[in-house]
C-alpha cells in the first residue's frame, strides 16, 4: 500500500442498526473523532486515506449504540476526540452534559460556553457548531431544540432527530417535543 509520507491516516468502520440505519465510524486508531450517516449535511472528516479496520474503539461504539437504539441510556460515551475549533469543542463539551432523555435550548447552551454575556448573535453561532458536530449521537446535539420546544433542525435530518429523540423516550408531534424534561444548563460551566 503505497501512501504519500504526509497523508493523514484514518480508520473506518460501517455498520448498519434497525433503527438508526447506516452508519460510518471514524477513528485516529484510540479515538472516535467521527460519525457519519448517509443524511448528514456536512462532511465532518477531511482529506485523508480510510482503511477499514476492527479496532476496540469501533467495538466499544458498536455496544454503546446497540444500548442506545435498544432505547437504554448507554452510560459513559467511548473515548472522543472530535476535530474542530476551540470554539466548537467548547460547543460539544457542553453537549456531552446534557444527561439521557432530557434537553436544553440552543439560549442555554449559548449561556454555558458564553457566560452572562451571550445574546441571539451567540445562539446563532452555537447553533452553527451543534450543526456541524463531527460525532453526532454521541455527541448528544440532537438534545438541543428551540425555546417554544420546536425541533429546529439536525444534521442528520429532522426524522432522525425525532427517532434519536423516540429513542429516549420523549414525544413529539407536529416537530415539537411534548412536555419536553427541559433542563438549564446555564448552571453548567463548559471547560476551554
């Protein structure tokens, strides 16, 4: 197998779930650093070479996403190390604190990673992070919905968003979530 000295190796993994369909993992060879699915808006891994290969990372995913599509809170999530900027690794530090079945809004997130000094221009920007998380799923930004309980949106599509969030035992109709378990995560503090 010939490689150029300087490309970046990545190892992959596929599989497909009854609930959750297809799925890509992605891994530095330790780390999860990606998940994809065929409905994603946005590449989340660049340029690299992929080689499929088993690895204990992929294995330990595989168990935790069988736990979770089985509608069970999964426990701790598999090592991460999701590639991006400061700015959004903030973003989705704060959305690993988001507990099993319970949500928050895109305002209080904003308040997590901004303090007291967030306004709509940092909801916005937040929502552009949640938007472009490499580990969907994991990386629970399918928790996050609008402050009247609207869906808002979700890389993978809205009727994954409204599957993930069967999943854990919340309600929606019409792209609400009924008598959502809202929680504030502004008493939260996200890490730099």
């Amino acid at each position: 197998m010939n490689t150029q000295q300087n490309e970046r190796i990545i190892y992959t993994h596929s599989l497909t779930l009854p609930r959750l369909g297809s799925l890509t993992l992605y891994s530095d060879g330790v780390h999860l650093i990606g998940l994809a699915m065929p409905t994603q808006k946005y590449e989340t891994i660049g340029a690299a070479q992929y080689i499929p290969k088993t690895l204990p990372i992929f294995e330990e995913t595989e168990a935790w996403l069988h736990a979770y599509e089985e509608g069970n809170d999964p426990g701790p999530v598999p090592p991460l190390q999701p590639e991006g900027t400061d700015f959004r690794k903030r973003v989705w530090h704060a959305l690993l604190t988001i507990p099993y079945g319970r949500l928050t809004t895109y305002g209080d997130l904003a308040t997590v990673v901004y303090g007291n000094k967030c306004g709509g221009l940092s909801a916005r920007a937040i929502g552009g992070a949640v938007g472009h998380n490499p580990i969907p799923i994991i990386i629970p930004c399918h928790r996050v919905i609008g402050h009247d309980g609207s869906l808002t949106g979700y890389t993978g599509g809205l009727d994954i968003k409204i599957r993930l969030l069967n999943l854990e035992h919340l309600t929606v109709t019409d792209n609400h979530v009924i008598s959502p378990p809202l929680i504030s995560t502004a008493s939260s503090k996200a890490e730099t």
